[in-house]
C-alpha cells in the first residue's frame, strides 16, 4: 500500500539527506528544509519568523531561511575535522 502523501516522513528519508545537502551548500534554505533539519512543522517555522525568533530573508513572496543560523543552531560543522588530533 502506498503512504499518503501528507503523512511526514522520518529523518532517515532522502528529503531529509538533501536538505542536509542544501543547507551544507547553498547560503539559504527553504521553509520545508527547516522545518524537516529542525523537527517542526512549516506553521512552526513561518511563526518563528513572524515573530523574530527566526531570522529570515524575504524576496517577493518567497521566504528563505539563512543556512548559516541553521548550521549553528544544530552545530552542524560545515568543514570536515581533519588532522587536529
């Protein structure tokens, strides 16, 4: 039987994985992305924003999330660790 489409997946889902690509490459990421690499919903999100707990970047209609603010907040290492031992 197929999953119906609005019932979220878990973190080990490939949506997941390539948000987790995008806010490692891309200097801003979309509601949806925050929402999965954080574990909120989208409503969750766009009321951080509102109310400024959320930083965010608006375009038109468009509303971007700083990949920076989301690597530091989960202290997600953008550059490897190599040889420091």
């Amino acid at each position: 039987m197929s999953e119906h489409p609005r019932i979220q997946r878990d973190a080990t889902d490939t949506g997941a994985g390539e948000a987790l690509r995008r806010l490692l490459v891309e200097p801003t990421i979309s509601i949806p992305d925050a929402a999965r690499l954080l574990g909120i919903g989208r409503s969750t999100v766009y009321a951080a924003v509102k109310s400024g707990e959320l930083p965010a970047i608006r375009v038109g209609h468009r509303v971007r999330i700083p990949s920076k603010w989301i690597r530091e907040a989960l202290r997600v290492d953008d550059e490897p660790d190599i040889g420091t031992r």
